[in-house]
C-alpha cells in the first residue's frame, strides 16, 4: 500500500517535505541548470576565442551549434537510459563528462578541440532533466502522490529554463575579467560540488542482473537501432535549419533517407525508443511538445535576436546587452516556484501565449532610439512568458507521459525546445541577413506574432489541459487516479 496512505494523519504536505527534502532536490538543480548556462554562456566568448586562435568568428557558431545538436540527441537518449539502466548511474556519468568537457575546452589549442568539448558538455548536460524526472516520477510514487510534486518541479523549471538568461551576463563578467577559455573552465568547479552532492545524497539504484546488463540485452531494451536512426535523422534536420536560408539539399537527403527507415522501425519494434504509436494516441503529450517548441522559439528569439540588435543597431556593448536581458531570467525565476506550486497547467499556458504575444507586438515597436528601460520592459513580459510555458508544460508532461517512460518523454520534451531554439537562431539569420536592423527586428517580431497565436490556439483548443491541485480545506490530494491513466477531465 503506499506510503501515503499508510502514513495515517499524514497531510500532502508532510508527505512532501519527508519525501523531497533539499539532499534529494539541490543535486538535481544543480544538474539540470549546467545545460542552459552553458548553452548561452558561450555567446560572450566567441569572438575573444575567434581572435585568440586567429579564426573567423562566423566558424566559431559551431560552438553553439554542436552543443545544441549534442543536446538534441542526447536528451531523449539519456531518458531512455535512466528508465533502463537506472537514473543514478547516468545522472553521475552525465556530470563526469561535463567535467571532461570543461577541461578539453579550457586547455584546448584549436577550434577542432573547443568543439568536441562543447560536445561532451551537450550530452553530459543532457541527462540531468530526464534523469531528474524519473527519479522525481519513482519517488513520488513511493510517497503514494498521485499529483505532481509543484514545489520540485518548480525548482526544475527554475533550473532549466530561468538560469539560461544568466549566461550571457556571466559570460560576459568570466571573459572579460579572465579570459574566454574560462567559459568552458567555470565548469570543473561547478561539476565537481554536483558530483560530490549527487554521490552523497541521491538514492542508489537498484543492482542490475547480469544477464540485464549485458551489451545486447541492454542495447535491445534501448532500441540502439531507433537511437542510431534518430541521431543520424536529427543531425541532418539541425544541419538543414542551421544552413537555411541556404538550401543545403545533401543534409535534407540524408534526413529522409535516415528517417523514412527509422520510422518503419519504430512503427514494427515491440519497444520503440521513438515511440510514433503511442505519441499519436497521447495528443496531449504531442501538443505539449509543440507548445515548448514553438513558445522557445520566441523566448530565445528575444534572448539572441535582441541582444544581436542592441549591439548592433543600438550600440550597447555585449556585458551591457546581457545586464539588460538579466531582468528577464529574474523575473522568469521569480514567477516559476509559485506557479508550479499550485500545479496549474491551462492557466499558465494561456498567460504565456498572451504575454508572448504582447511581447512579440511590443517587439515590433523597438527603434534604435528606444530607452533601454523600453528594452527591459519588453524583456520583463517575456520573462512571464519563460515562467509560465515552463511550468505548464513542465506540469503537462509530467501528467501526460506514462509513468514508466517519463525519462525519454522528458528527453524528448528537451529536444523540442531545442528545435524551437535552434529555430530562432535560423530565424535571427534571415531577419539580420543585411545587418541587425530596425526593420529586421520588426520583421522577427511579425514571426513571434505568428508563433504566439499558433501556441494560444493549441492551449485554449485542448480540451485535455486539466488543472489538478489538493483539496484547499483537507490538504489532501482530490485526484485519486494516476496522472498517466487520466480517467476525467477538469478545466482551469
């Protein structure tokens, strides 16, 4: 029977508190927020390291680039392997390979080298979140909740989408005082207190059998073949994206020729990594996937294109374009604990559609002559934008992926935030192909617009967006089925 019910008098809260306390929950922050800092942190530094190794700062974008492709396969691949291998094993590899990236990148010589460190990094990030959802999934269980975990998965939002707008100020402080080679060596300190919280405090796996972890055994209950497919598949589509508005027709070959076999394999596997089945019956898992894509979309838009534009059309320098983004991740951090607190879904995403098209039209009023508190103000609505889709999303999925597949479903979740990533920058391209202008930033904020309307028609069209919270007079939790066999709906 579970625990929470056997704990007679027990509140939710009691329950809670016994069952993620801060030894369980500061490990998991500090693992989840390691891949959005280091993937805006980098943006300082590119061209200190493009005049350092004598290079052209256009060839250092596939320090950015790399990362996110890492990241991109690497997410769901990590989820997959924590459901199998157990979450604590690759949570802790994840972070050694962190640290050996931050070491390859801080003494490397050549462009060659800081790409595969910023490579290790990309996967050794990618593990946290998925694994930090299993492992948040499986202890929620035991305490015998049958709502998510708000408090913590707050913290999570905080760490993974909030941390992401300190990286360039603190890129911009680390390189101009010590050098650019201390955006790759910030992470060996970092690192090593992780690995040292999460040796110490997370729960130990259960022991695997031998026969479970052998090669082929493992590489079967993996679906290495739908993983190799997937990899091959998302590296041509992010080399496709990342070359528009160039056409280069050789990766758009090879993503069909990868992906049609892949998706024929997914389809006949008993236990398909990509599972196309069962995300077509889960609408709402789809439609969660497609909210986070496009919502970051217009998030790292304001994130990159804005800073592009207040360098280069407005003049600020690159510490003073970050400072002014800083508000942003402030105010993003502030609004996700709350929410995710209450367990809300549909209301947050209905704020983060509005506030993203409020911001996108605001976007497109900005001139060179605007104030900067104009700037920060347009950038603070965003921040509720990051909050809210964060949480809600974050929530969404929790609720929506079955239980025993929550590792790759939040590995997957990651990856479409980075396609909706990956998306602004290729957007930031077009829009500033002649330069980062007014009339460039007006025509981005015309694309948010179209991408806001698009995420606010999938939030208020869904029927299956459920507001599940406690009981305000009891205390106890007023859902009694399990969030991955939804038995009602309920509408915020």
């Amino acid at each position: 029977m579970k625990a929470a019910v056997t704990q007679v008098g027990a509140s939710v809260d009691e329950v809670k508190r016994d069952s993620f306390a801060w030894p369980f929950t500061t490990p998991l922050y500090a693992g989840s927020a390691l891949n959005p800092v280091n993937s805006s942190i980098i943006a300082t530094a590119m061209v200190p390291i493009a005049a350092d190794l004598n290079v052209s700062v256009g060839s250092t974008a596939v320090l950015v680039s790399s990362l996110y492709l890492a990241s991109a396969v690497a997410q769901p691949t990590a989820g997959k392997l924590a459901e199998v291998l157990g979450p604590r094993r690759i949570f802790l590899s994840g972070i050694v390979l962190v640290l050996l990236g931050g070491l390859v990148g801080g003494f490397g010589q050549n462009l060659a080298m800081l790409t595969v460190a910023r490579v290790l990094i990309g996967v050794g990030t990618s593990a946290a979140f998925p694994c930090a959802m299993v492992m948040i999934r499986r202890r929620a269980q035991d305490a015998g909740l049958d709502a998510p975990p708000g408090g913590v998965l707050g913290g999570l939002a905080i760490a993974g989408m909030a941390t992401a707008a300190i990286g360039p100020p603190i890129g911009g402080l680390l390189v101009g005082v010590a050098g650019w080679r201390w955006a790759f060596l910030i992470n060996i300190p970092i690192t090593v207190i992780a690995l040292v919280m999460a040796v110490r405090w997370l729960p130990e796996d259960p022991p695997l059998d031998r026969a479970d972890s052998g090669l082929r055994n493992v590489a079967d209950r993996i679906d290495l073949l739908g993983i190799l497919g997937f990899a091959t598949s998302m590296t041509a589509l992010v080399v496709f994206l990342t070359g528009l508005p160039d056409l280069d027709w050789i990766a758009l070959v090879v993503f069909v020729v990868a992906a049609a076999p892949t998706v024929v394999w997914e389809l006949r596997t008993s236990a398909p990594f990509f599972d196309f089945r069962g995300l077509a019956a889960n609408g709402a898992l789809a439609r969660t996937y497609l909210r986070q894509a496009l919502t970051l979309l217009g998030v790292y838009s304001v994130m990159y294109g804005m800073t592009q534009w207040m360098e280069a059309a407005h003049g600020f320098s690159t510490v003073q374009a970050g400072l002014l983004l800083l508000p942003m991740g402030a105010v993003s951090a502030l609004l996700s604990s709350p929410l995710a607190r209450r367990n809300l879904v549909r209301g947050p995403l209905v704020v983060a559609a509005l506030s993203m098209l409020v911001g996108s039209a605001g976007i497109m009023l900005l001139t060179s002559t605007s104030p900067a508190i104009v700037i920060v103000l347009v950038s603070l609505i965003f921040g509720v934008t990051s909050a809210a889709t964060t949480v809600g999303n974050q929530t969404a999925l929790y609720l929506s992926a079955p239980a025993d597949q929550i590792g790759t479903a939040s590995g997957l979740f990651r990856t479409f935030g980075y396609l909706g990533t990956i998306t602004s920058s290729v957007n930031g391209s077009i829009v500033f192909r002649d330069g980062a202008s007014d009339q460039g930033l007006h025509s981005l904020g015309l694309v948010l617009v179209a991408a806001g309307v698009a995420v606010l028609l999938l939030t208020v069209l869904d029927r299956r967006l459920m507001r599940r919270g406690r009981n305000r007079q009891t205390g106890t939790i007023n859902t009694p089925h399990t969030s991955e066999q939804p038995t009602k709906e309920n509408h915020t």
